[in-house]
C-alpha cells in the first residue's frame, strides 16, 4: 500500500492532470466554437489563410475556406485555387471531372490529371474577361459533365465568368449577377465598371448562343 504521503502526491499529480486535460478540452472547444462563429458569420475573409483553412477543415466545413460554391447542382460549381486536399473532397463529394483554371497552370492541375480529371488552362491577366474565352467558356459548361471553374480567390475572374453564363444561360438580370459577384467577394467600389464590362460581355455571347465546335478546338487553351 502506498503511505500517507505518497498518496497525497498521487492525488496532486492526478489532479494536475485533470485540470491539464479539461483545459486542453476547453481550448478545443472554444477554439471550434470561434472558428464556426468565424465562417458563418463571414469574419474570415474568402479564401481563407492556412489557418483559416485548418479550422475550416477541422470543423468539417472546408467550402467556404476556398470561396466555393454551387451554380447549377450536379453541373458547375466555381471555387478559388483548390489544394490537393480540397481537390479530392470536391471530387468526391460533388463528382468534378473537369477542372477550368483562369490563372494558367498550377502543381495542382498534375494532380488533377492523376484523378482522371480533364485541365483546361485560361491564363486571364486581367479580370475583364477575354470575349473569345467567354464563348468557349459557355460551350463548355453546356457540356454534360462536372466543372469546377477557379481562379486565385474566385472573386473577380471566376465572377465575371459565372456572371455572364448566369445572365446569358439562365436570363438573370445584370442586377442580380452583379450582388452575386459581391456575395461572392468582388469589390463594390467599381460597381460602375463591372456593371460596363459585364453589359459588353453580354453582348457578345448573345450574339450566338454558342459557337461551332470547330471554334472551340482552335481556341490556344491548353488541356492537360
């Protein structure tokens, strides 16, 4: 048996343990709780840093973390520059068979190709989108697959693309498109501007529903 003494040192170590693991417990849960109240209510600005990211994936939502999101369930879904990690969630969970980058290459494309993924490459400089691009952007998300469309942050590229299918294929008002850029991280200063560049991009890809497919193959984008 152990004496007296023994014991009451056994009793303190045990305790200090105890208060050690409750207040690791508590840094956890209020850890969590902060990273919740951090994505719902948007405190983390779109995509998120390398921390954000760990407490998004911690908490189970790593979506908003990469500025993602859903344009037509089952078909287009747009996002910012996915990482191998959030490559194989989408794939998985979403079905993605085809990546569209605005940004030129990145590492990640290779893993997409590893996936069974088809890359298609667009190298836009700006955000204003190229009128030719568009119009082979739009034939390819009339496509019967799963895109996933990214830029860098998915706010201005990616925003002017998903703006102008939004209006051309499913008739949004320029308005709307233009709120949903915003929700989505594209500054309201140039409001003006962007509501110039999207009315021209409009008229352009409404000038024809589509183009041939002999237009689409000449297009210099690079499939990986």
């Amino acid at each position: 048996m152990l004496s007296y003494g023994r014991q009451t040192v056994y009793k303190n170590l045990m305790s200090r343990r105890q208060k050690f693991i409750y207040i690791v417990l508590a840094v956890l849960i209020i850890g969590n709780s902060v990273g919740l109240f951090g994505i719902y209510s948007r405190w983390w600005k779109a995509p998120y840093d390398g921390t954000g990211k760990a407490v998004a994936w911690s908490v189970g939502l790593p979506e908003p973390a990469y500025n993602f999101d859903t344009v037509v369930a089952g078909k287009l879904y747009r996002s910012g520059l996915p990482d191998a990690r959030f490559l194989d969630y989408v794939r998985q969970r979403y079905g993605i068979q085809h990546i569209v980058s605005l940004v030129g290459a990145s590492e990640i494309h290779a893993r997409a190709k590893e996936l069974g993924m088809n890359v298609t490459v667009l190298d836009w400089q700006t955000a204003e989108p190229p009128a030719q691009d568009l119009k082979m952007l739009l034939e390819l998300f009339d496509r019967n697959e799963q895109v996933l469309l990214h830029c860098r942050a998915g706010r201005d590229r990616s925003g002017y693309a998903i703006a102008v299918y939004r209006m051309s294929r499913q008739h949004w008002s320029i308005e709307r498109a233009i709120k949903d850029m915003e929700a989505h991280g594209h500054s309201r200063r140039h409001r003006l501007e962007t509501n110039r560049i999207l009315r021209e991009s409009l008229g352009i890809v409404t000038d024809r529903r589509g183009v041939r497919q002999s237009e689409v193959d000449s297009r210099p984008a690079r499939s990986l």
